[in-house]
C-alpha cells in the first residue's frame, strides 16, 4: 500500500508531507481547490508523461516522493527482484520535473526510465477516474481483470511458457526456410570440402616427417659420399685418424710408468678413440640403411604438392589441416542437424502448436464461465449505483481466423456496456462516459474484491452525476472495499465521505502573490463541520452539524 508521500513546488503545491493510511481515505473540498492534484502527482510518480506545465510557477523543478509498502505485494517484490533493484518491503519511487520538461526517475534510489516505473506502478495501484490510463479503456486490462477473477495465473503461464518454446521453434524455421538455398549450398561445400580432407588423410606431424624423408632422399647421393668419406678417415683408410690415436695411445702407455702425470692424457686420448670408433660404426650403419630410391622420392613429392596444394586452398599453413578438418567436421554436424532439418522442424512445431492449443482451449472455457459471472455481478451492481437498466456484459471471442498462438491465449476479451435500457451493449470505450466509467470499475471492483490482488485503488470523482440514496450505497461500497486494502476516493459527496475512516480536507491558501494548495487530516469535530459544509448552504446551522454527525455515526 501507499504509506507515505511528500510532494515539492507541484501544480499550485509548494510543500505537502502526507500519510496515507489502511481503509477509506477521502479528500474534499470546495471546487478548484486542487482535490485531484493529489491523484494526479500520485499517477506522475507511477510512470504517467508530465510537462514543464507541472511545476509549480516560479520553481526550477517539481518533485515527488512517494514510499510503497511491498511486503503483501508478492508479484511487485518479484519484479523489484528481476530488476536487481534493493527490496526490503519498502519501495521508495521519486519523479523529478524540470521546467524545461525534462523528467528524471528512481526506484530506491537506482535511476529508472518511465516504463519501469509504469510496470511498478500497474502492480501496486489502480486509479480510476478521468485519466488517460484508465484501466478500463484498455483491452490488456479488460483481459486482465477477467483472468484475475478466473484465477487463471497458473494457467496463464503455462500457456505462456507453451507460446515460447513454439514462437522460438517457428522463429527458427522461418530463418532456415528464408535461408534454405543458401543454407544447402553451404552444406554441400562443407561435405565436400570435409571429403576432400578425409581423402587427403593428412596425420598429425606427417607435414614435418615428409619434408625431412625427402630432404634426405634429394641428397642421398652427396651424403653417400660424406658418410663414406668420414667412415674412410676416422677408421678405414691405413692411415686413418683411429690409428694415429693407437700410436700415441702405445706411445703414452710406455711413458707413463717414467711420469705418471701422463695417465690423465692418456685416459682422455684412449676415450677419443673409443669414441671414434663408435662413431665410425654409427657411420657404417648409417650408410647401410642409407638408399638412393627415386620411385620413393617421386612419392614424396607428389604427397607433399597435394597437402601445399590443399593448404593453399583453405589459405592456412599445411600444418593446421588436420585441425581444419575437425572443426569443418563439427560445421557439418551442426548444420546436417535436426535444427537444420525443415522437415523434423515442421514435425516439432506441429507438436508444439498442439500443445498449446490445448492449454489455450482451458484457457477460453475458464474465460468465458468466468465472463459470464462476472457480466451478472456486475450488471447487478450497476443498478445500485444509479445506472438502472443497465447492463454489462464481457465478451469473449476466440480467433478462430488467425489460428497463430498468442501469448495470453488466442481470446479477445471485450468489455460491453448499456448505459440504458433499450440501447444495445457496445464496447465500454466507446459509449461510457467518465462518471458511468468510474461507477462501471467501482462495480467490477466490489464483485472482483477478492481476487484482484493490488493493495491500493484510487476513486477520483467516481460519484459524478449521482446523488442521495445512491451516493450513500456507493460510500458503502468504498468503505467495504477498503477493509481488506487501501482505497483513496476525492469526492464531492456527504453521502460518501461520511464513510470514511479517514478524512482530508484540500484547502486553496492565497498569498499576497501567490496561490497554493494544503491537504489537512481531519479530526472528528472537524469532520462534522466538513460534512455540513458539503451538505449545502450559506449558512451552517446546527440542524446541518446535526445531520452531518448523524450520517456519520449511521
């Protein structure tokens, strides 16, 4: 509910702190005093479009505050939560206005765009009366009030939830039947490019070993002739580099006895010729494995043309072909997949569409035995409030020419209104006036009460062109709807402020230059006094303070 509001050089209010409290709130007070300014700073700070015109003359800016309980308000807490905006059971909503007509918002203290703010607002409060928000001018609403009293919350998400997973499976097809051709195409030169790799068979490393087994088969014969020349002067020949170390060796092993600082010498020349020697082996080994085969060489040179050639013509480096390979593979995976395939799509969104029919056939038969019932209670209840003969009636139309799911259902919901005996229903839009407007939603409010969960609801002038008997029912009605909530009603009425539980009265203060308005809580003598004053007459007797405080203790 509401719990607080402070307002600063608004409309013709220079500075109003008000509390706003659980039941019946009336305001009141002579024309042209500002009653439904209140309202209106009320509907600016809930996301209604405000002009420079707003602001209070002579003020740069105008500013409003308003403080929300949220505690009982689980579907506002939720959506304080989806917007990572703080939530700790208050809600404060602040709306400044510049006399350039800029607006800035905030919703705890986090800056906020307009629509925020109306998606806040819609979940907390309803206003009715003469504004441009109606809640009943709207068909969103209209639907939205009858699937309240249905209770059709569940079901209205899982109809939405079905909507979804269709409208993403039919966005899908629609994207791959605009893309078919192309869409093929590219599946053909992915399998073709995939089979030419996998004709290649390129391994790993294989790129590196083929250029090291032709290196040496281009040069077998030069390294023929190196090896075997090396193998020749380290060992082979008479006077081979391993016999002139077998000299010194025999020469060295002679002397050592004569100076044994020599056997360090002799050590290291005889582990040189043990060393030569096996690399005289390695050598001999070498050239016995070592062939000139030009049929091989040929092989390699063909082989390692096709992988350049390949290479080439991917524009990569030959050694990343293997990997080309594996991720054109995962390509062609995805796209020979069942999201590619027009076909399975168009089994899956007739099984989808199915479903969703289904829950939307529950949907319309909830609907319209809910319509039913409440086009009664509300045409029952418009008799009450000076609207006799009237009737009301909710249409509930399914389209059955557009067969394309929707995400509220496939239902148009249509509230139909007669204002007067003999008249035909038609729309509420169209044929209600503002006062019959106000009556029509106080109405819908009583028989709905239960069910339609915003804690607070505003009543601006909705005892328009009525008076007498059936002022006082529509008093009862607003004092009924807020014992269960909050319920702030600007009136010109005795009938109805005398059943409130709480009574503020809207003053006009005229300065030596300026004007402004002021908002008192009244205490109970003085709300006598207001009352009597509503009842008329110059002059307030005592016989109209009587009758005041009698049709207040009633």
């Amino acid at each position: 509910m509401l719990n607080h509001i402070h307002i600063r050089n608004f409309a013709i209010i220079e500075e109003l702190d008000l509390e706003l409290d659980q039941g019946l709130t009336v305001l009141t007070g002579e024309t042209g005093a500002g009653k439904s300014i209140l309202i209106d700073a009320i509907g600016l700070v809930m996301g209604d479009r405000a002009d420079s015109g707003s602001v209070k003359h002579g003020s740069d800016k105008a500013e409003i505050t308003l403080s929300v309980d949220v505690t009982k308000t689980a579907t506002a807490g939720k959506w304080l939560e989806q917007q990572d905006l703080d939530n700790d059971g208050e809600c404060i909503l602040r709306r400044v206005i510049t006399t350039a007509g800029k607006s800035r918002a905030w919703i705890n203290g986090s800056p906020c765009n307009l629509t925020m703010l109306k998606q806040l607002g819609e979940q907390v409060v309803d206003i009715h009366g003469q504004h441009e928000h109606q809640s009943l001018m709207k068909k969103g609403m209209q639907r939205q009030m009858l699937d309240e009293f249905a209770d059709n919350h569940k079901l209205l998400e899982q109809t939405a939830s079905a909507w979804q997973q269709w409208n993403d499976t039919h966005q899908r097809y629609q994207s791959l039947l605009s893309e078919n051709e192309e869409h093929l195409a590219k599946l053909d030169l992915l399998r073709f490019q995939v089979d030419e790799l996998e004709k290649l068979g390129l391994a790993d490393n294989e790129v590196s070993q083929l250029d090291d087994e032709h290196n040496r088969l281009a040069n077998a014969d030069q390294l023929q002739q190196i090896a075997g020349s090396a193998q020749q002067e380290l060992y082979e020949d008479e006077q081979s580099i391993y016999s002139a170390l077998s000299n010194i060796v025999q020469t060295l092993e002679q002397k050592v006895d004569v100076d044994s600082a020599l056997v360090a010498s002799l050590e290291l020349v005889s582990s040189a010729q043990i060393q030569l020697q096996e690399a005289a082996e390695e050598l001999r080994h070498y050239l016995d494995k070592l062939s000139i085969d030009p049929e091989r060489l040929m092989q390699l040179e063909t082989r390692i043309s096709d992988v350049q050639s390949m290479a080439r013509k991917h524009r990569i480096d030959a050694e990343e072909l293997p990997a080309k390979l594996e991720k054109l593979q995962a390509d062609l995976d995805l796209l020979d997949s069942d999201d590619y395939n027009l076909e399975s799509l168009e089994k899956q969104l007739e099984t989808l569409k199915a479903s969703y029919y289904k829950l939307a056939e529950k949907l319309t038969t909830k609907r319209k035995k809910a319509a039913k019932k409440l086009s009664a209670g509300v045409t029952r209840t418009m008799q009450e409030l000076s609207m006799k003969g009237g009737v009301f009636e909710i249409h509930v139309t399914s389209l059955t020419d557009d067969k394309t799911p929707a995400i509220n259902g496939m239902d148009d919901v249509i509230f139909m209104v007669s204002a007067n005996p003999g008249q035909p229903v038609q729309p509420i839009v169209k044929v209600a006036s503002g006062g019959e407007l106000s009556r029509i939603s106080l109405a819908i409010q009583m028989i709905a009460a239960q069910k339609i969960t915003l804690p607070a609801l505003i009543f601006d002038e909705v005892d328009t062109g009525i008076g007498g008997g059936t002022a006082e029912i529509v008093g009862k009605q607003l004092r009924k709807l807020g014992e269960n909530r909050q319920v702030l009603c600007v009136t010109h009425l005795p009938q109805v402020a005398a059943q409130s539980h709480h009574h503020y009265q809207v003053t006009k203060i005229k300065g030596k230059n300026s004007t402004s308005t002021g908002i008192i809580k009244l205490k109970a003598n003085e709300k006598i006094e207001e009352i009597a004053r509503m009842m008329g007459g110059v002059e307030i007797t005592d016989s109209t303070l009587a009758l005041a405080k009698e049709m207040i203790e009633q």
